[in-house]
C-alpha cells in the first residue's frame, strides 16, 4: 500500500513525472485499446484481475 509522504503526495498518480499532461487527444488514444479490449472483444474483467 502506498500512502501520502510530503516528497510524494499522490502516490497513485500516473504518471510518476507531474509536469507531464495528457495533449489534447492523447488521453483517448491511450485509453481507446483498453476500452476495445474490455467492450468490443467481450472479455470478462473479472479474468484480467487474475
């Protein structure tokens, strides 16, 4: 488990460089494989997780 320090506030955070931002249109390009995966290839989530 990660929990907050003062050098690292939001240990959950992706990505681990804060001065990097998604561009405008980036975020979807990024997530756009994952979504197909899971909505278009009909792939149970619950097996991902094991």
């Amino acid at each position: 488990m990660r929990l907050p320090t003062p050098d690292n506030p939001d240990p959950h955070c992706k990505t681990d460089n804060r001065q990097e931002v998604f561009a405008l249109g980036e975020f979807g390009d990024f997530i756009k494989p994952i979504f197909d995966l899971y909505h278009n290839q009909g792939v149970d989530p619950r097996a991902i997780a094991v």
